[in-house]
C-alpha cells in the first residue's frame, strides 16, 4: 500500500465538521480540492499554477455558501464565530487555510515520521515496548519533519539579528528546519531521538505572535497514530518515497506524496 495517498486522518476530517463546522457530504470535496491546491505549486505534478486560479475560485464560492447558511441557521463551531466577525475575502481565506491546515501538515509530519522511525529500528522498538514515550517521540517528529518549512515576517522597527541589520518593513523569512537543528539549542541536532527532553522545537511557530491553532490536535492526532502503529503493525518499506516538488510558487509546507510499504499484523 502507499502510506499517505491512502492514509487520512479520521481525526483531521472531525476536526473539519466538529471544529470549522464543514457538513458531512462536503468534506471529501473539500479535502479532494485543498489537495489539488497544494499540489499545483509542484512542477512535476498534474496540477498547474492555473489550476490553482480555478480551485481557489471553488473553494471561495464555497467558503460563501457555507458562511450564508452559518449566518442563517448558526451552529456552535468555529465557523459561525467567525461568520459573524469577518467578512468577504479574509473570511474566504480563512477558510482555506483552516481546510489545509487540519491535515496536511499532520499526514506529512507521520509519514516523515514513520521514515524515520523505520530508519531507526531500535527506536521504532523501544516505543513498541514502552507506548509511553508517544508523546516525547510526537515532538521529535515535529522537530525533526519540520512540516511547515517556511515562514514570512514583516519587521515592525529596525533591529540587528545575529549581525544582520533588519530595517522597518523588510521582509523576514525563516526556516523551521534550520532552527529544529540549532547546536545552540538542542544537543545534538541531527540525531534523531524519540527521548529527547525537553523538546523546544518551533514546528508550531515558536515564539512571536503566531502560534499554530491546532497544535495540541496536532499532536494528540500524531500520539494516536504510533500508538496504533507500535502497537498492532509491522511495517516495511517496499520502495523509495515520492516527495512533493516546489515549483516557482511553491508553498511554505514540505511532504511526501506516498510512501510504499508493506503492513502486516503483529502476531
């Protein structure tokens, strides 16, 4: 099987209809057009930068109907909250961004993830032997994975970083993957530890004024999944991985298309 074209999280697609407040009989169309979006920004997929236009213009006029019927007949999820704050293309956007954000960057953190552990047999083991460490191994995942590659910032005054001068205005990109690998921070960064305590990895944001909203669903989705792992399967790698690309308007986030592996039950 391939790991993540046929994996999704039942947890994710609660989060749509319990959290955001997506009806039942959209969220596959939902989910089948945000994955379409994240993938017209890889040049060696199927879907087109144009593409990306006519999904965008979809998932929009969705984002209007459902704010509509929000509006008319509220409910008690977030949705109707922010129908009632927000209004047209920030609230369109929003919507998007929520849609993606419940799932992708979690099934891609897993399948990072289980590369991982299966390149680290002893410790795929020992959480197989002690499921307690799922929570501390959740967050070396994050760290290491690092799903969500880049962020922008605008500097508000002018400030020295590290040498660099920084003027009111610029633009401020960083790089989750090299701050989860900072020697300053962790010990050594570039060994991958289910162990690893304490874990100030910025897989979530980090400091600052953004931090991501579902971050403990985030990592309660992770914990579940190696548990049910360690605990009832066996797997193996039956071929190489295929990762997404990025393309000249490639997104902030970094995955894996599908992953090849051979699941059997553990006797």
């Amino acid at each position: 099987m391939r790991f993540r074209a046929r994996y999704r999280l039942p947890s994710a697609d609660a989060c749509d209809r319990d959290i955001i407040g997506i009806p039942e009989d959209d969220r596959a169309w939902v989910f089948e057009r945000t994955d379409h979006l994240l993938k017209s920004g890889d040049p060696y997929g199927e879907y087109s930068l144009d593409d990306r236009l006519g999904l965008q213009a979809e998932l929009f006029e969705y984002a209007q109907r459902i704010t509509a019927d929000k509006r008319a007949n509220p409910a008690d999820d977030v949705w109707t909250k922010l129908a009632g704050q927000l209004d047209g293309f920030e609230l369109e956007m929003f919507f998007i961004i929520l849609s993606i954000a419940g799932s992708e960057t979690t099934r891609n953190a897993l399948t990072m993830g289980l590369i991982a552990l299966l390149d680290h047999p002893d410790q795929l083991a020992e959480l197989r032997s002690r499921p307690e460490l799922s929570r501390t191994a959740a967050d070396e995942i994050l760290r290491w994975s690092s799903p969500v590659l880049i962020f922008g910032r605008t500097a508000t005054k002018d400030i020295t970083i590290g040498g660099q001068d920084v003027k009111a205005g610029d633009r401020v990109v960083f790089w989750h993957p090299s701050g989860n690998r900072d020697e300053n921070v962790f010990d050594d960064p570039f060994r991958f530890d289910i162990h690893r305590s304490p874990n100030p990895h910025i897989a979530f944001g980090g400091g600052g004024v953004h931090y991501c909203l579902g971050a403990n669903l985030a990592h309660k989705e992770i914990r579940v999944v190696l548990e049910s792992i360690a605990a009832g399967y066996n797997i193996q790698l039956t071929g190489p991985a295929v990762w997404t690309g990025a393309g000249p308007v490639h997104n902030v986030g970094i995955g894996i298309e599908s992953l090849p592996v051979r699941v059997t039950a553990r006797d």
